[in-house]
C-alpha cells in the first residue's frame, strides 16, 4: 500500500477524524437550513402560485404570461395580493406559467389560501419532502453507501448552494424528487410482495403509479429518472402516472375552452423563453438555438435506449446516468443541483473509483465555489467542463455495459 494511502487509511480510522467532520458539516449545514428556510418564508416566488391561481379561477395563465400586464389583471383577490406583496419588497413579478396544466392543478391546495399562509405552507413541505428525500436515498439509489460516509452527503447537500437556494426561492425539485423516491420504495415494496404471491402488490402498483405522477412536478428533472420505471420493466406504473395528466390536462381544455393539443403547446412556448437562461445546460451553450432541441431529443432517446438495453443490475448505474442527464438536457439553474449526490450511490458500488474524486470535486464547484465567486464564467466554464467530463464518462461505462449484455446472449 502506498504512502498516501496508508495515511487516508489511518486518518479515516480514527474516531476523532469523523468527530470534527461531522461537527463541522453539521455547523455549515444549520446555518444553510436556517438561511434556507428564512428564504423561503419570504420569498418562495418560484411555486407558480399566481399560475395555479388563474387557471384554478378559469382564466388562461399561459395567455396572460405571454401578454403579461398587471393593470389588465382578472379580478382575483389572491392574484392581486401576490403581485402587491412582491412590489412591495422592491422584486415586481410578472406570471410565468411554465407548467402543464394538470401540473398546476397539483398545487391547488397551496393556491386557495392567500400568498402569505401559502409561503408558509409551501415552505414546510419542501422542509418534509427534504426529510423524505434524506430517508428514502439510503433504502433505494444509496443503500450501499458506508454508514460513516450517507451522513457526509447529507450534510454536503443542507450545507450547499443549489438546496438552500431551492428552499429561498420556492422551487418544485425536493417536492418532485420526493416523491419520486416514494414511487420508487413503493414499487420495489410492491415487487417483493408479488414475487412472495401478494395480491396486495396490485394496490401498491396502483399507489406507485399516482406517486410518481405526482413526482412529475418538476418534469425536467424527473421526467427523465422516471424512465428508470421502464429500465425496472414496471409498465404498470409508468403507464399509470400518465393517466391523471390526460385527464386532468382535458379538464383544463374544458374549463378553459381551449383544444388538448394548445393545453400541450402553451407551456411549452412559455418555456421556451427561458431556453438559454439556465446553468450550463444545453440550451444555454447553444444559445438558445433550435439545435439544442435536437440535442435534448437525441439524449432522451438515448436514455430509453439505455432503459432498454442495459441488463438487469445496473440500478444505481441507470439512475446515475439519469440524473446527470436531466440537469443539462433542458433548462435548470443551480439550484436543482443537490441531486447530484445521488450518484455518489453508483460509487458506493466500488466502480470508477478514480472519476469519484473528479464527480466529487465537480459537487464541491456546484454546491459552494460557484456561490463563493458569484457564478462568474471561469467558475460556471470549469464546473460546466468538469461536469460533462462525468457525464461522458457515465455515457461510456452504460454503452460498455449494454455490449457486455449484448455479447452474453
């Protein structure tokens, strides 16, 4: 064994080592809770409260994000309260309504109380589902994860940027990945009883589905880890969390009396707008270009392809791929990086030891150094560089892997 690693060895053994460690992470991680949570008690303007607001009272939030102006505003007293709140602290909002429909629907219940009891409300769900996301990790994608090292990656992501921004500004990620992570337990929960000759594996396959329907929230991000479902070859549960968005995606056309496909084509041209305003994603190098659609379709493709192809085992290794994938396919900030600590799960399997140290100080850019230096471009072009090195790298070791199941058939 070698010099320096005889020192990692001895150094990693020794109680006091993980004593300060954790004291230290444990300290920067509260004050990014306390700082997070803060946040988002006073701002949290990212949730689409004033989109769900206008469609839950009949009227067109694509029509008036595209035509936005607040004087010609229709007359809802939670509507108004949003827009005066924010005026009021000096940050005017105008409606972006980048959400499907049925999307939007998701948030009624967060939508029908005023903005001030809907900050709280939504402040403590993204306060649960980041508990939920802590516990369901280590029963699924990170099981294999040291004990000494999961709390590590815990406090690594509190203590990081993208979380406490995520948490200020009121995002959809953590309640998206939640309950993700809940489709996932469920399913696999589900899977155990009906190998064992459970019928009760129906009512779980059926719970499964409407989870992960819900978990599509955020769709940028989990659209793509949801093609782990066909990866599992869980048709079930895939075709199940379709069902409420065609439904409700219909009832939002007859509310509305709009046609199915302009309830499909609305957001998307809303978000469009948005297509070179991320992080280092493809729409941003691309310059918001047509091509970069091309690029995300052929990457989606690819990703099904993989789910497909890549032989059975490969759990941590596909959720991996999917991860690093849906940050850069389509347009993200910085904040939706904390997910990026669900690929240290794949390293836990003992593979691609070297390009963990390469995927960890690429987390270390994104989750503090990109905040220390304001984003600035020489920071955001060696992190951006660093990530798709893992990318690629990811890319490679999945197109092995589907060779290796091809030549063994």
């Amino acid at each position: 064994m070698s010099a320096p690693k005889r020192f990692i060895k001895k150094t990693t053994s020794d109680r006091r080592f993980w004593i300060v460690l954790y004291a230290l992470l444990a300290l920067m991680a509260v004050i990014s809770i306390y700082e997070g949570i803060g946040n988002g008690l006073v701002w949290s303007q990212d949730f689409q409260y004033d989109a769900t607001s206008a469609l839950i009272n009949g009227y067109d939030p694509y029509d008036i994000s595209r035509d936005f102006d607040k004087a010609s505003l229709p007359d809802i007293a939670n509507l108004k309260g949003f827009y005066d709140y924010y005026e009021g602290l000096g940050t005017p909002q105008r409606m972006e309504a980048n959400q499907f429909p049925s999307l939007l629907y998701i948030l009624t219940g967060y939508a029908l109380p005023p903005y001030n009891a809907a900050r709280v409300l939504w402040t403590v769900s993204n306060i649960l589902c980041t508990a939920v996301m802590i516990w369901l990790l280590k029963k699924t994608f990170m099981a294999r994860v040291d004990d000494r090292m999961y709390p590590v990656f815990v406090m690594l992501m509190l203590a990081g940027t993208p979380w406490r921004n995520q948490m200020g500004v009121g995002q959809h990620t953590l309640f998206a990945v939640a309950f993700f992570l809940l489709a996932v337990y469920v399913s696999e929960r589900g899977l155990a009883d009906e190998n064992a000759g459970d019928t009760s594996s129906t009512a779980r396959i059926v719970a499964s589905g409407l989870l992960l329907s819900l978990s599509y929230l955020k769709y940028t991000v989990t659209a793509p880890l949801a093609v782990y479902f066909i990866y599992k070859k869980r048709w079930k549960e895939f075709v199940i969390s379709l069902v409420p968005h065609l439904i409700l995606t219909g009832v939002a056309a007859s509310v509305l009396h709009e046609s199915f496909v302009d309830m499909l084509i609305k957001p998307l041209k809303v978000a469009s707008a948005l297509a070179a305003e991320g992080g280092i994603d493809i729409g941003v190098l691309t310059g918001g270009h047509p091509a970069g659609f091309i690029i995300t379709g052929l990457a989606m493709v690819f990703l099904f392809a993989a789910a497909l192809m890549l032989p059975e085992g490969n759990d941590e290794l596909f959720i991996s791929l999917a991860v690093l994938l849906s940050l850069v396919m389509t347009y993200h900030r910085i904040y939706d990086f904390f997910v990026m600590i669900i690929v240290f799960g794949y390293f836990a399997t003992g593979r691609m030891k070297t390009a963990e140290i390469i995927y960890f100080i690429t987390t270390l850019m994104f989750f503090f150094v990109l905040r220390i230096f304001h984003d600035n471009v020489i920071c955001l072009t060696v992190g951006g560089a660093l990530y798709y090195a893992c990318l690629i790298s990811f890319v490679v070791v999945t197109v092995d892997r589907i060779k290796a199941g091809v030549s063994q058939k």
